[in-house]
C-alpha cells in the first residue's frame, strides 16, 4: 500500500520536541500538538519524506543514520510511517522554526501521550516505541 506521509519523533535529551498547528478550521487537528513530519513529495522514500519535514518545520537536518525506531501504520486507504531519533538536549539551540504552526516546544513524553490536545494517532504511536523500547532517557 502506498505510504502518504511520515511523522518524526524528536527526542532532545529526556524531552520530546513538538510543534503547535496552526489554528485553522481547514486543517486536521487545528490548535493540537503535533510532531515534526509530513506529506510525501514525488518519489520520497518514507525516511527522505521525515527528513525533508523535519528540517522545513524546525531547522533540524538530520540524515538517515539518526533515526533509530521506525515502523509502518496501515490506514484504511494509506500507509503513514513513525520514526524516532535522539538527540543531545543542546541541540535544542539548532532549532530554527518554519512558517508552519504557531510555536514549537519541549514536552516530557509522558505528557504528550496524556495530553488532550496531542494529535491522537501520534500519541498512540509514541506509545508504542515508549512500550516497545522501555529506553531508559539520556
């Protein structure tokens, strides 16, 4: 099936780096807690597709060998991909924040799993590396 899009999870330090929609009616999830990542642009591979995102949306850019987790999630109609990396907590100072959204910031990753205005289906993937891996948080 093909895949559609891409999120990243951007650990800095023991933080969770996140990015606040912009609040539009005409969006999916206007006013929400959101994760690096995005639609797929002509051939991109899922990982090029995170990565290209990624570096639009925050300024990080970050190659292939820095995603440590992955996995795929069937939808009904799509395939959209999760991946993780980790990061040293002073990397936070490369941040440059793009033209989408209204802000970005660090949230403990606990917090963005039980926060009501997280992007549902990206709490619930977070949820499954934070489960799967049980890392222990540098």
């Amino acid at each position: 099936m093909e895949f559609r899009g891409a999120k990243l999870a951007v650990f800095l330090g023991q933080k969770l780096l996140v990015i606040l929609r912009d609040d539009k009616p005409d969006i999916p999830f206007p006013a929400h807690w959101d994760l690096p990542g995005g639609g797929r642009e002509g051939t991109e591979t899922p990982q090029q597709c995170a990565l290209r995102e990624t570096e639009e949306e925050v300024g990080l850019k970050l190659e292939e060998i820095d995603i440590l987790w992955s996995r795929a999630y069937t939808c009904e109609t799509h395939t959209a991909w999760f991946f993780v990396t980790r990061l040293p907590a002073d990397m936070e100072a490369e941040i440059r924040f793009g033209d989408e959204g209204q802000r970005w910031a660090l949230m403990d990753p606990e917090d963005y799993c039980n926060h009501p205005m997280a992007v549902p289906d990206f709490r619930s993937r977070l949820r499954d590396y934070l489960d799967e891996k049980s890392v222990e948080i540098w």
